[in-house]
C-alpha cells in the first residue's frame, strides 16, 4: 500500500518529516527540556529548571478561591468568554501593575495563556521570516524559540551588571541598519533577568527607551519576576513611561502558581485589537475557570502578603547559593541577583558548561548551559543557576557538588 509521503519513509524516524512547515526547522527540543528528565530524578539537585516553589502558597487559599468561583460565578466560570480576557479580572491586574508604577486602560489589558502564550501571539503579529528580534545577550530560551518558529534572527546586546548596555545596543541597531536587516521589536527582561539575574537601572530604561523611540523600535518588556524582589523594589517598569512604545507582558505564575497558566499582555491600544483577534484565532478565549478562580483570589486572599511569603523564600535560597558560591567556588565570577531566581556563573574561558554536564549529572546535579540562552553558539563558558526550588540545604549540596566537578574538570 502506497501512503502520501511514503518516499520519505525509512528514512527519518519521523514519517512526516517533509510536510512539516519550513519554520519549523527551529523547534528542536531545547536543552533545558532534555534536561528535565534527568533532573528530575530525586537524587539530583537541579539547579537547571525555573520552577516556582509552590509548596509556599497555602492550598486552602485556592482551594476557597475554586469554591467561590464555583458557587458564585458557576455558569460564567464554565462558559466561553471574552477573547480579551475577563474584564473584572482586567481590572484587577491594572491593580497589581500599579505596584510597578504602570497605569493603564482596562481596554488595553489582554489576557493569555501565561506570557509564554503573550509572546506567541506578539512574535505571530510582529515577525516575518528574515526579521530580526532584538535581545539581551543571554536571553529566556523559550523566548528564542518562540522568535526561531517565526524564522526569525534574534541579535544579541551585551549586558553588565545593570543590564543591557546601550552603547551596544546603539551599535547593534547601526551594524543591522547597515546590513539592510528590518527589525522589528526589541525584546527585553529588566528586573531579575532570566537567565543572568541582573536588573536594568532606570537610568538605562530611560536612555533604551529613547533608543527604540529614535529607530522605530517596538520594546517588548517582559517582566515575570519584577515582584518578586528580596530587598527595595527594582526600578518602575519601562511601561510606566511609555504608553505607545512598550508592550508589557506580565504573569501570574511566579507571584501566585504557573499551573492556571494566566498571564496577560498590556499593549499600545492599536496593537491590542490585532493582540484580542490573535488570541480568539489560537484559543478562542482564554480559560474562564482559571480567571475566574484568580479573580476570586484577588478579591479575597491577602495576594500581597502571599508575594512577601515567596520573596522571604526565594531571598533564603538565593542568600544560601550566593554563600555557598563563594565558599566552595572563591575564583569564578557569578551575578548577585536582588530578586528572581537565577544566578550566571561564569567558567574559567577553557571550559565548556555543555559538555561538562554529563559529569555533573553522574555527580548528581544538574544546571542549564549557558549556550542554550544565546541563538548565535554564546555563553559557552557561562552557566545558569536556578535558587527557586530546591530547599537551601539541596541548594549548599548541590553547589559543593558542583564545586567538585568544576574542580576535576580542571584537573584534566
Ligand atoms: N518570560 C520569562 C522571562 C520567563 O522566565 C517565563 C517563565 N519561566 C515566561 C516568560 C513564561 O511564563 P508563563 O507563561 O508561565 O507566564
């Protein structure tokens, strides 16, 4: 029997392999999701994904908050509903933005699947094959594959201690000018950088956002963590400032549970109608019962206190991972991040965080390469540490285990 495509067959495990979709050449499984799997074995600390600590959140609040939805709002909390997004839970995240300085239309609030899905559905209005996306140098790795499936080029900008570095970002933008490359947003994590920690000071928000404004750059500030700080608040988001410039994409995963997958987008009011029409053509509207049961939360539970729980939990771990670097690691460099849950180690220059992690998994810990933060083969000698899920005590075994590694690496 003769089958549609069956010359491909026998040769590729996948019997589909040439009907996919050219921009799907991009979709290979990343390096942190292979390493899920051994990660999550019990015996080995995991300093690799970036779960939130979950267990820190009291399952009565929710569980009352489900009831509620329920008894109260039953017959809307099952029921399809707005593309755009609840609008009584729009108003609330207008009420958790104003912790950051951002004020905003009800209107302009679109509600997704989690950011991951806002950054979708931003890609999906923005990129044509060929563009180029405008990214700190390391960048969130879901992020870069989101910009790959759209076939575009992400163009990395240095960063420092405070974050993307304007001079390079003004050279970046003059050397794809130059080159005749349309690019089309700059995308951005100023508060505690996933993957580096860092946070961009206000007054590199400020001189970015002029940046963008003079060479007609949309900036995508993406910002899961900026609530989550363990000492003062980061600098007010760039949002704040910047109405028409700045599509700000936040989330409810890390301050209340990533499981009712509820982020949003705030967007320039004319980008938000191709956002509301983008979000009916991938989901229709986003759940119902999950919004629902966050807006009786909002409505009810004490979400602030419950934000300071996590930021007294994650400042513990953060607090034992920097001690125990500098204990057992004295010579490496790393970043000291003041909220969010991840410290960049840096190797001495010969060697190679990828190829060592096999070693470090029989050794019983695991961490993310930092080549899996770059689209351009960057980050060689560079490695993430993720403090949020593993208690401190984990958190000391594993850096001495990883100490270990480094050190018979270095032997070699
Ligand atoms: N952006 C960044 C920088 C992240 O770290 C994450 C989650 N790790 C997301 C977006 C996606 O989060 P969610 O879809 O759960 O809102």
């Amino acid at each position: 029997m003769t089958t549609q495509g069956s010359p491909a067959r026998g040769n590729n495990l996948d019997p589909w392999y040439h009907h996919y979709a050219d921009r799907t050449s991009g979709l290979a499984a990343s390096e942190v999701r292979a390493l899920f799997a051994v990660a999550s074995r019990p015996e080995v600390v995991s300093l690799a994904g970036g779960m939130p600590y979950v267990s820190a959140l009291p399952p009565e609040l929710v569980t009352a908050a489900m009831e509620r939805a329920m008894t109260d709002h039953g017959p809307t909390a099952l029921q399809y509903g707005s593309g755009q997004g609840s609008p009584a839970l729009r108003e609330q995240i207008l009420e958790v933005m104003a912790l950051e300085g951002i004020s905003g239309s009800v209107d302009d609030v679109v509600v997704t699947t989690g950011s991951q899905h806002a950054l979708e559905l931003v890609a999906k209005l923005f990129l044509d094959p060929g563009d180029v996306v405008i990214a700190e140098g390391p960048s969130y790795v879901t992020a870069l594959v989101v910009f790959r499936s759209f076939q575009a080029e992400v163009a990395h900008v240095a960063m420092d201690d405070l974050g993307m570095i304007p001079q390079s970002l003004r050279e970046t933008i003059a050397r794809l000018r130059e080159q005749g490359r349309r690019l089309k947003f700059l995308y951005t994590i100023p508060s505690f950088q996933n993957p580096a920690g860092v946070t961009l000071s206000w007054e590199r928000r400020m001189e970015i956002l002029e940046i963008a404004r003079e060479n007609d750059i949309l900036v995508v500030e993406d910002n899961p963590y900026g609530l989550l700080y363990f000492d003062a608040p980061p600098p007010q988001a760039m949002r704040s400032v910047d109405d028409e410039g700045v599509i700000y994409l936040g989330t409810f995963s890390k301050t209340l549970a990533p499981g009712l997958r509820v982020g949003w987008a705030l967007a320039p009011h004319a980008i938000r109608e191709k956002l509301v029409l983008a979000n009916e053509a991938a989901v229709l509207s986003p759940s119902s019962f999950t919004q629902t049961v966050i807006s009786q939360y909002l409505a009810v539970a004490d979400w602030k206190a419950q934000i300071d729980t996590f930021r007294g939990v994650y400042r513990e771990r953060r607090d034992a991972m920097l001690a125990a670097l500098g204990e057992r690691l004295p010579g490496l460099e790393w970043t000291v991040p003041t909220g969010g849950f991840y410290v960049w180690l840096t190797l001495p220059e010969n060697l190679d965080s990828k190829a060592m992690l096999p070693r470090a998994v029989k050794e019983l810990v695991a961490y993310t390469p930092g080549t899996a933060f770059y689209g351009d083969g960057g980050g060689r000698n560079k490695m993430r540490l993720s403090f949020c899920y593993p208690s401190p005590e984990f958190i000391r075994e594993g850096i001495r285990r990883l100490a270990n590694v480094i050190d018979g690496e270095l032997e070699l």
